[in-house]
C-alpha cells in the first residue's frame, strides 16, 4: 500500500464536506405514493441485455427489464446490511480518534439506512403497481453474517468493489441514456452521489487496515474476497430463477392453477432467459467492481499476487 493508495487527494474532512452538499432526503427523490411509469426500461440494456431472447415479444422483454430493475435495487439494499454494520463497527474503532473520520463514518452509514429506506419504498411501490408478484431475495442479513465472518481486510475490500461498481453503473450506462424510466435514473443518481463519497472513505479505511497488516493476513483477505464473490455469484444465480418465474406470471404463461416452480416457457426458454440474467447480473454487480481502475489500483497496491488472482476470475463474470 506505498503508493498510488496513499497519496489520496481527498480526506475524511472533504468527504463530509461533499456529503453535506449533494445530500438529499427520500422524500425528495421518491415521494410517498409515488406511482410507477410500466411504460418504460428501467435500466439501461448495457446492464441487463436481454435482445438477445428473441422468442420474447417486446412487452415481455420489457417487463423482464422492471423485474431485472426491482432486483437490482433490492440487491443494493441487500448489501447495504451488511455495509451498515462494517462502516458503524470502523466508526466504532475511531472513537476518541480522528473527528473528521468519525463524521465521515457515522454519515456513510446514516446514508446507507437511508438508500435502504429509499429501496424498500420502491420495491413496495413496485409491488402495489406490477400486475404479478414479483420475488426478490430476502435473507441480506444471514447473507450479512456470512459476509461479516470473513476478514475486516475482504469485508472492506468487497465494499469498495461494490461502491465503485456503482459509480459505473451511473456514469457510464445511466448518466446520458435518454430512453430508461427517469424515475429509476434520478434514483441512481442519487445514490451516485453519496456512493461517490463512500468509495473514497472505504479506501482510505482499507489503508489503514492494510498498513497494520501483516503480508499473510493480506493474501488470507484476497482468499476471502474470492469466496465473498464465489457466495456472491450464488444468489445471483438464485435471483435469475426467480426472474424467469416472474416473468413467467408477468406475461400470463404461469398461472395459480401451474405446478409449483413452473415458469410457462419451455425447458430451453426457461434455461436461456435464465442465463442471460445471471449473465448480466455478474456483469453488472462483479465485473465493473473488480475491473474498476481505482480498484485495480488499490489491489497492486495492496499485493500484485493477489491482484493476479483477482484478474484470473474476471473471465466468468464477464
Ligand atoms: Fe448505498
Ligand atoms: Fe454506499
């Protein structure tokens, strides 16, 4: 961690400074009683392309696109739980320290309950207004605990992946399409906003603990950060189950009256719609986070081999 990670050009103290400015309040972004617009994406097809489902009519494919954007949320609120509980325990071991870390720390988290606040009344609105159930994952905090029983060192590292991976996803698929649902966009704008200072207030965080590290304890983090991603990559396959069978009702096929798990497309659709979501959702939710520039920087910095094992798994999530 000598060089490109510890000459920051930001600090605790300037991270709650633009907190404090580009923060905002749900209500703002999503007013109570907000209805859902149906008649639009609601993300962009760079995150989750499905033209390639061509047994599909347009409407299904576009009703795959808002169940794909429901879950996309909730996987963000997902993570948030066990983010909420990293970034209150690092506030924790600052007490007495650093007061410009300790305002940092305690408004990241203060900000995170309230993304969750803000997906949680989507997925409520989306619930009321979908013509059919829609399922998403439920258990975030087990999956918290699994997370958290990993070393501090991969639990940061999995953060930082997952707030850059965010930054991404805005500035480079959201921030100029002109054509997704402009509710969903201001919502990834805003979060945006405040993901841009938690990135840098988890790098600065995953310094510190890698400069009272021991090398072994770093190559143990990256160990942890694969099998954090391998755990990942599970539910992920799990959400895409549950999105053709959303889909499934969505579109009529499946009804009350089918066998349980059926989906109404055929072995072969159900398989293909299947993989094209997982597909997206490792590319999306991995991918841009572990190829990330900043975050390639920081694992060099951190340890070239771990970096070279990281880079080896970029293959199956792209
Ligand atoms: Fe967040
Ligand atoms: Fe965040």
């Amino acid at each position: 961690m000598e060089t490109a990670m510890l000459k920051f050009n930001y600090d605790y103290a300037s991270c709650v400074k633009n907190s404090e400015r580009t923060s905002w309040r749900v209500d703002e972004v999503m007013p109570p009683d907000t209805r859902l617009d149906f008649s639009r994406a609601f993300l962009p097809e760079a995150l989750v392309p499905n033209s390639s489902l061509d047994f599909l009519t347009e409407d299904q494919r576009l009703k795959l696109n808002q169940i794909s954007g429901n879950a996309y949320l909730n996987l963000f609120a997902f993570v948030e739980e066990y983010i909420l509980v990293t970034v209150v325990q690092h506030a924790q071991a600052e007490m007495f320290g650093d007061r410009d870390a300790i305002r940092a720390l305690v408004r990241f988290a203060d900000e995170e309950v309230k993304h969750q606040r803000l997906f949680e009344r989507y997925r409520a609105a989306f619930d009321r207004d979908f013509p059919s159930p829609a399922e998403v994952l439920e258990s975030a905090a087990e999956v918290a605990q699994v997370i958290l029983s990993k070393s501090p060192i991969s639990v940061m590292m999995i953060t930082l992946h997952i707030e850059l991976m965010t930054q991404h996803h805005y500035t480079e698929c959201v921030k100029d399409n002109r054509e997704i649902d402009p509710l969903f966009a201001s919502i990834l704008k805003h979060h945006w906003l405040e993901e841009s200072q938690h990135a840098k207030i988890d790098a600065l965080e995953l310094a510190k603990l890698v400069s009272m590290a021991t090398p072994k304890a770093i190559s143990q983090a990256f160990d942890d950060y694969l099998d954090i991603l391998a755990a990942f990559d599970g539910l992920l396959a799990q959400q895409a189950e549950m999105d053709v069978r959303s889909l499934g009702r969505a579109t009529g096929r499946a009804t009350d009256g089918s066998e349980p798990g059926a989906t109404g497309f055929s072995a072969e659709e159900t398989e293909r719609i299947q993989q094209s979501q997982l597909q997206g959702y490792r590319r999306t939710f991995v991918w841009y986070g572990m190829t990330s520039p900043m975050y390639v920087q920081a694992m060099q910095d951190m340890s070239p081999d771990g970096a070279a094992r990281v880079e080896a798994r970029v293959a199956h999530f792209s």
